[in-house]
C-alpha cells in the first residue's frame, strides 16, 4: 500500500511540474510574439491592361 500511494505522489507530482512547464513555455512564446515587429503591408498595383492569352488578336510566334 505504501508503494503505491508513494507511485501516485510521484505520479501527480510529475503532472504539475508537466503542467507548470507548458505554462511556463505557453507564456515565453506569448511573450515572444508580441515582442516581434509587424508585418509590413505592400500594396500591390495591378497594370490598366492585363495580358489575356485567350483573346481573339493574339498569335502565336510565326504565324
């Protein structure tokens, strides 16, 4: 009886330390990320006339 009420200390005494450590490493990546910079935002131009290789006047090289 003694071993195993000593199995079940050890047992949940590893889950805390198991649950304090994902806390621990939850809180370092949080704090990681609001460290880091934004992202920059590009603005893409689209051109007037777009390139339509199906359209009625366009040939092929040669013809």
């Amino acid at each position: 009886m003694r071993v195993a009420v000593g199995m079940d200390t050890a047992r949940r005494r590893a889950a805390a330390q198991a649950r304090a450590a994902a806390r621990t490493r939850a809180l370092e990546a949080r704090r990681a990320a609001e460290a880091t910079e934004p992202a920059e935002v590009i603005e893409l131009i689209t051109p007037d006339e777009v390139f339509d290789q199906y359209a009625a006047d366009r040939r092929a090289v040669g013809e």
